[in-house]
C-alpha cells in the first residue's frame, strides 16, 4: 500500500512521451512473498486486468514509495496494539508537476503539507517565573499539555487527500492504514483535480472550485473528515453531483466522464469509510480493486 496518494505522487507523462519499457506486457512472475489466499487471488486478478487494459498504453504512474507498507493480512483490524514504532519525520511540503492554480492564488488556508508518522508539536510547558502561583505548574491544562507532547500521530499521507477514516484517527490511536484509504484517496484526488484544472486564459478557479479547494485544506483533520463525509455524500447523488461540478465551471467538471468516474466511486468507497462496513466487505481486496478499476473503464468506453 502506497499510503500517500497525492497529487505530488500520481504522475503523467506528457503527450508526446512514452514509456521505454512496456512493464505491463511483460509476463509476471509470481512473488514468493505472496502467501495469503486472498492476495493470490488479488494477483491472478491484476494480471487479468492488465490483459485487458494493456493495450491503451497507460500513462500513468505512482511515484514517492517512502511510505509504503506490505498488506499483511485482509482480515487485520483497523487499530492495532502492535510495538513497531513509527519514524519520526518533519512534515515536508508536496508539490505538483502540473499546472496549478496554487501559484497564483494563495489559498485561505494551510498549503497541503505530507502528513507523516511524527510527534505532535504541543507546546511544552515551563517553569513558574518568579511570584507565579506553582500550583499551575500541576494543572491540568499543562499535565494535558505534556500528555499531548508524548502522543505520536501514526495517521501518514496528505491532508487533502486522506480517506475519511485516517482523518478521524485521534494523536495516540494506533492505525493499521487499510487498501480502502489509498482507494479513497485516489477519488479525492480526482475531485482535487477536477476543481484545480486551469482552463487555457484562465489564471484562478472558480469562486465555488476555490472554496472546495480551501476546505480540502484546513489545518483541522477531524472536522476535515466531517466535510468530506458531506462531499462524499453529494457526490453519490448524480444531479447533486452534477450540479456541483456545473459551479467549478471548467472542461474538467464538465466532461462527463469525470461526472460518471465521480459517482461510481462515491457510492461505491462510501460503505467503507467506517471500520464496521471495512468489516463487511465481500470479497478480496482484487475484488474491490477490480470494481473501481471497472468505474474507470465504464467511464473511458471501448478503445
């Protein structure tokens, strides 16, 4: 799992460019690491879909892996007690090689920045000064201050594009991060990339792509999490989602393809977002990746 999906990290070549290697079409050898049945599975299906869709010669790809992590078990729950201890790492800034509106228009908020495993940064208490009453030097306010110094955030990846779930995850809770973050994530980058596109002549997005843009950036991860709940919702609603896509008003909200692409994969990753409905989902992660790689290609038609 990548654990970082983000704008800086899904890449395209350019129009004119191709891949030197054709890595898809070659045959695959089967990883001696791969045990479990379930990922067996999972394997036999990726390589029937790259059958499949390895003629259009993808353009594609994931880069940036300093985070990822092997799956080890489908039926692993979503918080766990184990005693790896995380990195402890400085957030650092993710760009994209894309035209972005982000030069122009300083957003309202904080920029995107990488959210990796790290301490959060409470401020640590100090001495009393001279004629200060000690008896703060106990209260509760600074003993909850220095709980808070210890804590580690185990949550990783990028705000904006963090699933529902990772966004919630309280400092301190320790998280198995799960496929259906990174499948979350990737529609929050399309939704991401579909408000920030630039239109030739145009310099800003839209009043309405901008303020969507300002919400998918707020420093407050939990009610984050809320407003995307909201979003996700929308967007599994056609004319809603329809609608909405009409006020960022440009080529991208308004292909169809993206409204089709949008849909599906809101109603399909919105059983998801909690641990009971991850509990209940049928089938192996193949399954599930089969189903969102089929919205995509329902929404591109026959080549």
């Amino acid at each position: 799992m990548h654990r970082d999906i983000s704008d800086g990290n899904v890449l395209m070549l350019d129009v004119e460019k191709a891949f030197s290697r054709k890595e898809w079409l070659e045959s695959r050898v089967a990883h001696s690491r791969i045990q479990e049945a379930a990922l067996i599975e999972s394997e036999a299906k990726l390589r029937s879909i790259i059958e499949e869709i390895g003629h259009r010669d993808p353009t594609g790809m994931l880069s940036d892996f300093d985070l990822y992590a092997i799956h080890s078990s489908v039926s692993e729950p979503i918080t766990t007690t184990t005693t790896v201890s995380p990195v402890t790492t400085e957030p650092t800034t993710s760009r994209s090689s894309r035209r972005r509106f982000e030069e122009d228009a300083p957003l309202e908020s904080a920029s995107k920045k990488r959210k990796t495993n790290s301490y959060t940064t409470a401020p640590v208490a100090s001495a009393p000064t001279e004629g200060q009453d000690r008896s703060e030097e106990s209260s509760p306010q600074t003993l909850s201050q220095l709980d808070k110094r210890k804590l580690i955030d185990f949550r990783t990846g990028t705000p904006a594009f963090m699933s529902i779930s990772v966004l919630a995850v309280k400092a301190g809770m320790r998280y198995h991060h799960h496929y259906f973050d990174d499948l979350e994530s990737f529609f929050w980058l399309m939704l991401w990339s579909v408000c920030a596109h630039l239109d030739d002549g145009k310099r800003h997005p839209s009043p309405r792509a901008q303020d969507l843009l300002n919400e998918l950036n707020r420093g407050e991860l939990y009610p984050m999490s809320v407003s995307k709940m909201g979003l996700l919702t929308i967007f599994m609603d056609m004319e809603r989602a329809e609608d909405t896509l009409a006020e960022y008003a440009n080529e991208w909200a308004l292909d169809p393809m993206f409204l089709q692409v949008l849909t599906g994969m809101s109603s399909l990753l919105f059983r998801f977002t909690s641990t009971s409905g991850r509990k209940r989902a049928e089938g192996s992660p193949g399954t599930i990746f089969g189903k969102v790689v089929r919205i995509f290609l329902d929404a591109l038609g026959p080549e």
